[in-house]
C-alpha cells in the first residue's frame, strides 16, 4: 500500500525567469539524512523577453494524495489569471509561460504517473522518485510558450 505523497503543487508562471530542471548531473543526499533527499541542478534561467511587463501567475493545483489506486485523477478547473485578463487575455500578450511542478512524497511510490493537460494537450508528463523512508522532493520547470493560445482561452 501507497504512503500519501504529501503535497503536490502546480504553478503556473506567465512572463517570468524561472530554472529549467534536466537530469543531467543529479547528486544523492546520503542515506541517513534527516530530511527528505533533495536532487537539484543549476541551470540556465528561462529569461522573458525585453519588454516583457512583469510577472502574472496563478496556482492550478495544490492537493494531498494517497492511496489513489483505481481512483480518478486529480483536476482542476482553469480560467486564465487575472492579470492576462487585464493585460487583453490575448496569447499574443504571453512573452514566456512557464509551468512549475513541485511535489514530495514518502514511502512506497509504485506506478505513480503524473501529467498536466491544459484544453487537451499534454503540458507535462512525469513520475515520482523512489524515494528512500525519510522521503524525496522534487520540481521541474518547463517552457509552455508554445500552448499561450490553451493558456489565454478562457
């Protein structure tokens, strides 16, 4: 049986410099830290445009998971921010969009597939670590620029 993941987080980050993760050079804590491991690697800043006019997000998900087998997904209702809207709600208004996923988890974590969908297309498809009994915490960043058009729909 599942231990819960104990938080899962999507944001949503519109015109914004944020970190890209890839698995390139991943470092391990040691096995008998006290808190959960943590894999982290610097990389190049997704950077907005020259003349972007600032930052705009909005929180999709956050919930607590466990003992999800032969349950329905996770969902989430979308309306595009408050500050696109200001701003036209136009895709053409949208200079970089990032999507930023961070969750934790202990325990026992089998078949754990994850993946975000905005009007049908797949933003980001993921599993959870293994993560050793003090637990594991992850994120990942990705440019979704190219769906602005989901992103602005209402």
């Amino acid at each position: 049986m599942a231990v819960p993941c104990v938080r899962l987080a999507v944001l949503l980050c519109l015109m914004i410099p944020a970190t890209v993760a890839s698995p390139r050079s991943l470092r391990k804590s040691p096995a008998n830290a006290s808190r959960p491991t943590a894999f982290f690697e610097v990389d190049r800043p997704l950077r907005p445009p020259r003349g972007s006019s600032g930052r705009c997000s909005t929180l999709l998900l956050s919930a607590s998971f466990g003992s999800t087998f032969a349950k329905p997904p996770a969902t989430a209702a979308y309306s595009p921010p408050r500050c696109l809207v200001k701003a036209g709600g136009r895709a053409s208004a949208i200079s970089l969009a990032v999507l930023e996923w961070r969750a934790a988890c202990q325990g026992a974590q089998l078949d754990r597939i994850f993946g975000v969908w905005l009007g049908g297309a797949e933003l980001l498809r993921g599993s959870t670590g293994a993560p050793p009994p003090n637990g594991i915490v992850w994120s990942v960043s990705k440019d979704v620029t190219k769906y602005a058009s989901l992103i602005a729909a209402a």
